[in-house]
C-alpha cells in the first residue's frame, strides 16, 4: 500500500513520461473512491488520486485549514519525487487546489475544479451537529441530502453515505471547519494558470453561481456546467465530467523535467 507523507495514493500509470502528472484531491469527509475509475484511470496520463491524512487509508490526524492540508501535499510532492503537477480538487479538495495556485504557484500547471467556490461558507446546523458525535449523522443526512440531483440512483446515495460514516468525527468537523473558514474571493484573480471549472446544474452546496465567478475571476478559466448532476458530479456523471477533463488537459504545454 503506498503511503508517502502520511498520504495514501492510488497511481494510475497511463501515458509515457511525457504527460503531465494529475493529482486528485477529494472533498471533506473523503477518500480517494469519491474519484470514479473513469476519473482516476484518465487514458495517457500518470494520475495521482490521493487521501488526505486522517482520510481513508491514510496516516496521520485531519487539519483545520485549507492552507494546512496544502502543505500536506507539498511535503508529499517531494517525497514521491514530484514538483509541478495538475491538481483536480473537488469542493474541499478544489479549495486546497486554488490555494497552491495562490500560494505555490510554481508548484502548479493547471487546475480542475470541480463543485467549488472561493468561499465555501457551511451552514451553523451542520458546523454545530458535526461537533457531536451523536448529532455527526443529522449533519451527514443534511449533507447527503444536498449534495445529489433529484436524479441520481439511489445506490450512489447509499454508497457515498457509508463512506462519510466511516470518517473519524474529529476530521470530519475539522474539514468543516477548514471549510467555513476559507475565503480568497477577494484575490482569486491573482491565479496565472490554465483552469476548468465543472459544476452540475443541480447543485445545491457550491451552486452554479460559485463557479462562474470563479470563471470570470481567474484569466485563464473556462467553465463546463454539466446537466443532471448535483455537487456530486464526477460520481453521478463520470463519463461527462472525464470527457471534460481530458479535453483541457490536452491544452496545457508540459516539458518533462521543468
């Protein structure tokens, strides 16, 4: 199992050398299963689909900010020999995406965000029900239940529902946290780097109106709204959300090496 950092990761070797290496950052309360395979198994491309430390099968405790868990992934860049890279982030994992654009920039050669903002505000009910571990499973229900379009299988559901269960509650309120407490509105215009923002159309949590101010702000982003999907999008529309991706990845320069 290979663990670099505290951080779990599952590599996908597609490609030759010659493509850029893809880092998938998952959201709150993840793992790096919140990637379907058509996602983590890009064709021509080395992915990286990562659990953040605390998560999944990773060491290590939860942070508190985004700014923490950016530097997680900076540690594990250098441990597994990487330095420039296309970070994919979803809701959470897309803030700590835009914070090494901001931050690290020469860290970043594209960005993919997917269900973002550049605040991403969380209701009181679910910061004060996931500081309770009795209260965690109204917090997830509420979660849960905005987090899907009206369309999406039940199965999907169930499945993304056991899987936040099984987040320790101490990281899953410290995501929140993180969360609640990340705001670079002001400034996101700042980031220099090529950027595909995805958003379903149904989504209720970061709504479609959190990406295209993120399109408008940053120069060089396009945004891909995708129909039938809620915040959850890559899992209710892999197919949509990959196509996507691969599509703009095929317009970013990558010189091995550099």
């Amino acid at each position: 199992m290979p663990i670099a950092a505290d951080i779990y990761y599952h590599l996908y070797q597609g490609g030759s050398g010659e493509s850029p290496p893809i880092i998938l950052i998952h959201g709150a309360g993840g793992t790096y299963l919140h990637w379907p395979a058509e996602i983590r198994r890009l064709s021509d491309y080395r992915v990286f689909a990562i659990d953040l430390p605390g998560h999944g099968k990773s060491e290590g405790r939860g942070q508190q900010t985004i700014e923490a868990y950016a530097r997680n992934i900076l540690s594990w860049l250098k441990t597994v020999g990487l330095h420039r890279a296309i970070f994919i982030g979803h809701s959470m994992g897309a803030a700590i995406a835009l914070t090494l654009a901001h931050n690290h920039s020469d860290h970043v050669l594209g960005l993919g965000l997917v269900g973002a903002g550049a605040r991403l505000r969380v209701a009181p009910v679910i910061l004060e029900n996931s500081a309770n571990p009795q209260s965690l499973p109204a917090a997830i229900e509420i979660i849960l239940s905005w987090a899907f379009s009206k369309k999406a299988d039940t199965r999907l559901v169930e499945l993304a529902t056991q899987r936040m269960v099984e987040t320790r509650p101490s990281v899953l309120h410290g995501d929140f946290l993180a969360c609640n407490a990340f705001n670079i509105a002001e400034t996101v215009s700042e980031i220099r780097v090529p950027t595909l923002v995805i958003c379903g159309q149904d989504d209720k949590l970061t709504p479609l109106r959190y990406s295209q101010f993120l399109a408008d702000q940053i120069p060089a982003a396009r945004l891909e709204a995708i129909p039938d999907a809620g915040h959850m999008v890559m899992l209710e529309q892999p197919q949509a959300v990959a196509g996507a991706l691969i599509d703009f990845l095929a317009g970013i320069s990558f010189h091995p090496g550099n």
